[in-house]
C-alpha cells in the first residue's frame, strides 16, 4: 500500500489547497499557509467575546473558535474542498488542526461530548457525507474526547445558508425549529457538556437552533465549537 501511494505522489504530487505548492502526502497546507493563520485566543475571555456578538444563542456556555475567517484566507479553499468536492479526508486533517488549538483550552473542561451539526437526509445523500461530521472525528482524533454524530437530528431541510445572499433575521427564520436532540443518547451522557461543532459560525442562526434543541432536550451545559468565523473589527 505504501508504495502505491508513494508511486502515485510521483505521478499526481499532492498540492498545498491554497498556494499549490508540493506537499508532504496527507497534508492540506503547506507550513508557511499554516503559519499565515490567524489563530482567536483560547481563554474564557474570548469566549465571552464571541457569545457577547451572538446574543441571540443566549443559551450557550462557552464558545471557541480557531481561526479567523475571510475569503483570502487558506482555509477558504480547504473548506470548499471539503464542503463541495467530497474530499473528507479534509474534514479529518482540519480536525486535527483545530484539535491542535484545543489542548488545555477551558471548552475541553468537564468530560465534553462531542456533537457536529448535523445535516438533513437529502443534503447528506446530495453531499455525500457530512463535513462537520469528519471535522469532529478529527477534533477527537487529536483531542481524546468522546465523539456523539447522532445526538442532533435535522428534521427539515434548509435552503444553503449563505451570509452574503441572506440577511440574518432571513437566515434565523430559515432554520427555526430545524433541530431535534436524541433523548435516548442524551440519557446515556447525561450531565456531561455537548459541544456542537461547525466549520463556519457566521450570524450563528445554526448553531443557535442546534442549543435550543439541545436545551429542551434537558442539557445545561452547550457549548459551541467552530473551525473558524469572520473577524469583528
């Protein structure tokens, strides 16, 4: 399998996402695209940051984030990539970066489990897979923690929610209700937090109905977990 895989980095040599430079195989980025993030503190500070400029998800407890987000930025075409051309593996190895981000940070506090934002059953099959589903299992993979990918369901399916096509009232009212928690999992991690995991938190009207499902269901402590979001100046 080994040389295989070696034979075929010499034909089809594996490219940075970003700036197309040769890569080592099963990476993404290249050093230097990695080291031109932009990385949000991981304290409980931010934290209060970022739930503060999305008052409506009042409910939430704590949120993190790793790394600012805008359309020049490398992960602009990992993200894409993983969303739109099928390419999970993605998914796993941006986990692992923002897992990386995570170490010894205060969202890990407490025994989390783990909960991606799911997709409808039509998205999934149009899409193939769910991206936030592989981010999670990455984030895992390099954090330790227990991953749940059924404990949200998406009842009815959404229109893309796209932020520049969308005003954030349309956006809030488009996915109202669209979430429901799984009682019979929710009993079996019972009194644990549930961090919900995305790769974009933009108004967060997405992860706001995924903590109201959440929180109806009986869980106290939500807290909310992206791979990136845009800056706010």
């Amino acid at each position: 399998m080994r040389a295989i895989e070696a034979i075929l980095d010499i034909l089809y040599p594996p490219l940075c996402h970003a700036c197309e430079r040769r890569i080592h195989a099963h990476d993404v980025l290249c050093p230097d695209c990695v080291a031109g993030l932009h990385p949000w503190p991981q304290t409980r500070e931010q934290s209060l940051l970022h739930l503060a400029s999305l008052h409506h998800v009042c409910d939430a407890t704590m949120m993190s984030v790793g790394f600012e987000y805008d359309e020049e930025c490398a992960l602009e075409p990992c993200i894409r990539a993983m969303k739109y051309r099928q390419l999970y593996s993605v998914g796993l190895w941006l986990g692992r970066l923002l897992g990386e981000r995570l170490h010894d940070a205060p969202i890990l506090e407490g025994t989390p489990v783990l909960v991606p934002v799911p997709l409808h059953q039509v998205k999934r099959r149009e899409r193939g897979y769910n991206q936030a589903a592989y981010l999670a299992r990455g984030v895992a993979a390099e954090c330790g923690i227990e991953l749940r990918e059924y404990l949200l369901r998406r009842t009815r399916y959404t229109a893309s929610l796209s932020a520049s096509k969308m005003k954030q009232e349309q956006r809030r009212e488009s996915i109202r209700n669209a979430f429901v928690a799984d009682d019979a999992g929710l009993r079996q991690v019972r009194g644990r937090p549930v961090i919900v995991i995305d790769d974009l938190i933009t108004t967060g009207a997405t992860m706001s109905e995924c903590v109201h499902a959440l929180t109806a269901a009986g869980v106290t402590d939500v807290r909310l977990l992206s791979l990136a979001r845009p800056p706010r100046h």
